[in-house]
C-alpha cells in the first residue's frame, strides 16, 4: 500500500485478529507515518438463501484475482532474469 501521507510503499508492522476481521498496523519506509488498515470478511448465508455477491461480482472478483497473480508471475519472471 501507498502512504497516505507522501505515497511511498508502507510495510505491515503489526497484524491484530478481531472478530469478524484483521486489523493492520502499516509504516512508511520514508516519513515514519503510521497508519491502520481493516480487513473485513463477509458473512456467507448458510442456508444458500441469498448469495452475498452477484454474478456479476463474482465474475470481477476471479478476473481480479487473476490478474494479480498473473501480474505476479511475470514480475517474478522480470526480476530473476
């Protein structure tokens, strides 16, 4: 992530377990500024009643995925050549 400050890249300091979620404490390499960040999780419906992402949703969220690990891939591939 980008510092909010001076955008430069932040590195995790400290991971809290909350119910319902994680909390993450984040530095910036370059000004020291702290900052918090919330990872949240959405409630799944059991009885399959109503499902908590569209189609459509769903469909973006995979392409997403992919794209990030793809993306990864090749930066993996850039940086050992």
């Amino acid at each position: 992530m980008k510092c909010m400050q001076c955008g430069e890249r932040t590195y995790v300091v400290n991971v809290i377990n909350m119910a319902g979620g994680l909390r993450r404490q984040r530095k910036c390499k370059e000004c020291k500024f702290n900052a918090y960040t919330a990872e949240v999780w959405l409630k799944a419906t059991a009885n399959g009643a109503e499902p908590v992402y569209t189609k459509e949703e769903a469909a973006l969220i995979k392409k997403k995925e992919v794209d990030v690990r793809r993306a990864n891939e090749d930066r993996r591939k850039t940086d050992v050549t």
